[in-house]
C-alpha cells in the first residue's frame, strides 16, 4: 500500500472512532433547514452519512483509476509482446538471410578454389611433361653418345 493510502485509511478510522465516543451527540436530534422547508433531524448523523458517502465515492473512483491504470498496462505488455515477436522474426530473418549469404559464398569459394587447384594441376602436368620432354631429350642424346663411344670402341678392337 501507498502512503497516501495508509494516511487516508488513518484518518478514516481517526474519524469513525471520534463518531462512536460521540454518538450520543450525532444522534441527538436538530431542526435542519432544505431551504424551503425546515425538518428535525439529527445534524452529526447527517453529516457522518454525507461523509462515508464521499468516502464510498473516492473508493469507486480509485479503484477505477487502478483498473484503468491496470488495463493500460496489460495491453502496454501485450503491444510489448507483439512487438518482441517482430523483432524476434526480423532477427531471424536476418539470420536466415546471412546463412543463405554465407553458404553462397563459401560455394563460391569452393568453387574458386577447386578452380585454382585445376589451374594448378594442369600447370604441373604442364610441367612435368616439358620436364619429362627435357629429360626424354637429355636421355636420348646420352643413349645417341654412349652408343657412338661403345661404336668407336667396338672400332677399335677390330
């Protein structure tokens, strides 16, 4: 509770125990005048019920500020909840867009790397065929001079 309950309540209780120790009194009746007209009635329980009817109605119209209050923020946190809900979506959203962004790129980089691994493989078979060429080369003119040094040997054993 508030304070300014507790104060309320404080001094309606200070009051309805002041109106008990003097009931003798409130109840004694009085000659009241309508304006009009003039009637005998006692003046204290008049005022005690004008005072607990102002009091019923303080106590309707806070209860319906709270409720009031109380409804605005249910529908605030429902209006929250919505809005979470749309963020939580775009965020996955984002996500997916990301995932289907990445994936793409890593294909595309696979793809450039197998690529690259391709032009690689072809330079090396490339190159092993001149060096094979070159070794081929080199073996033949070693076969073509040993063959002319066992000739010329072979000439002259004759």
């Amino acid at each position: 509770m508030s304070a300014r309950t507790l104060f309320a309540l404080l001094v309606l209780l200070l009051l309805v125990l002041f109106s008990w120790l003097n009931w003798g009194e409130i109840t004694k009746p009085t000659s009241l005048s309508l304006g009009l007209s003039r009637v005998e009635a006692p003046l204290g329980l008049v005022l005690v019920v004008a005072l607990g009817v102002v009091s019923l109605l303080y106590l309707i119209f806070t209860i319906g500020l709270e409720t009031a209050a109380l409804l605005e923020v249910r529908r605030y946190a429902r209006e929250l909840l919505h809005y979470k809900k749309l963020a939580e979506e775009a965020e996955q959203s984002r996500y997916t867009e990301l995932r289907g962004y990445l994936e793409a790129e890593f294909k595309r980089l696979a793809e450039a790397e197998k690529e690259e691994i391709r032009a690689l493989e072809a330079r090396l078979a490339e190159t092993l065929e001149k060096h094979g060429n070159t070794l081929a080369a080199y073996i033949g003119e070693l076969e073509d001079q040993l063959l002319r040094l066992l000739q010329g040997r072979g000439g002259e054993n004759t």
